[in-house]
C-alpha cells in the first residue's frame, strides 16, 4: 500500500472517530451509565452516588477537564459552597453527614457553580435539592455546618448562623469549648 493511501486510511479513521463523540465531548462507558465530560454544564444536573462527608458529595458524573486535577477521569465530586461542616471524629460529623446523605443520596440534584475548584479538585457548589431547597442553607439552618467565613462573605449564611444559634440548634447547643474543634 502506497504511503498516500495510507496516510488517507488514518486520516479518515481519525475523522470518523472524532466525528464519533456528542457536542459536549462525553465518552459513554462500557456499563453505559456514567459518561466523561470535559465541559460542566451549569447549572450541573446528576444523581449523587457518595457522600464524603456533610459538606462533600459524589456525583455520577465524570469530569476530565483541565481544573478536575487529581480527579480527572473519577465521578466528580462537589464541596458546598459557603459552609464548613464537622471533620470526621467530631461531634456533629456523623449526625451532618446523615443529613446530607438523607437529603440528596441516590437522588438527581442541581449544582449551581462557578467553574471553580478546591485544591482537591472538588467542584465549589451549591445543591439544589429535587424540592428546590438548597443543601448547603439547609445545613446551616439546622446547626450542622458553620457559615465558613473564610471563603465566604454572604450575608445571607451568616443571618442563617445566627438564627441556628439563638436557637441553639446542633452544634450551637455545644459548650463554647466545642467551636475550636470545628
């Protein structure tokens, strides 16, 4: 076979296979369930398969793209947006961590994004629970997760704060002692 013809084989296959892929570049996999993604939609829309924690989820959807670090080709996973849950073997952890689970597990949610990601690379979010609440306020409103300050200036989650805690709601029925802890 003539170098020409050869070069017009690959070319061709290249073009066929590339022709292959949808308009977001997703890559169905071989069970079919979960494709690859190298563009986020937002609002981001997927079932949750994973909790990590009360203020980190995993959803059925994987992200390849150049922020995804570490995570590139995994099921992406979501750290909400302007709360701070308790780390694991504090008191609260599991109790937030139920929550989360109890609100979004196995259910399609909406990630409002900025196209931002954590060190981790975890996408930075706010979930959109099927009932159109929103996660992230829902914890704060019940004492388990603290508005996190440090990334966050809303007004709004702060007003949440202070509600939780003139209530005395989860974490805020604690001694002082309890907020270093956090």
């Amino acid at each position: 076979m003539s170098k020409v013809k050869f070069n017009f084989l690959i070319a061709l296959t290249a073009i066929f296979a590339l022709s292959s892929f949808n308009n977001d570049h997703a890559v169905r996999l071989q069970n079919g369930s979960i494709q690859q993604h190298y563009d986020l939609p937002n609002p981001l829309k997927a079932e949750v398969i994973g909790i990590q924690d009360g203020d980190t989820i995993e959803l059925k959807f994987l992200f390849s793209g150049k922020k995804a670090g570490q995570r590139t080709g995994k099921p992406i996973r979501i750290r909400l947006l302007h709360v701070n849950c308790p780390e694991r073997g504090r008191p609260y952890y599991k109790v937030a961590k139920q929550y989360t689970s109890q609100q979004c597990f196995r259910k399609t949610v909406q990630i409002r994004h900025a196209g931002n990601f954590d060190k981790y690379g975890r996408l930075l979010g706010e979930i959109v629970l099927p009932n159109g609440r929103i996660l992230n306020k829902e914890l704060v409103k019940a004492g388990l997760a603290v508005h996190f300050k440090k990334y966050s200036k809303s007004q709004e989650y702060s007003n949440l704060e202070v509600q939780a805690k003139k209530q005395k709601l989860g974490i805020w029925s604690q001694s002082s002692t309890f907020f270093g802890q956090l």
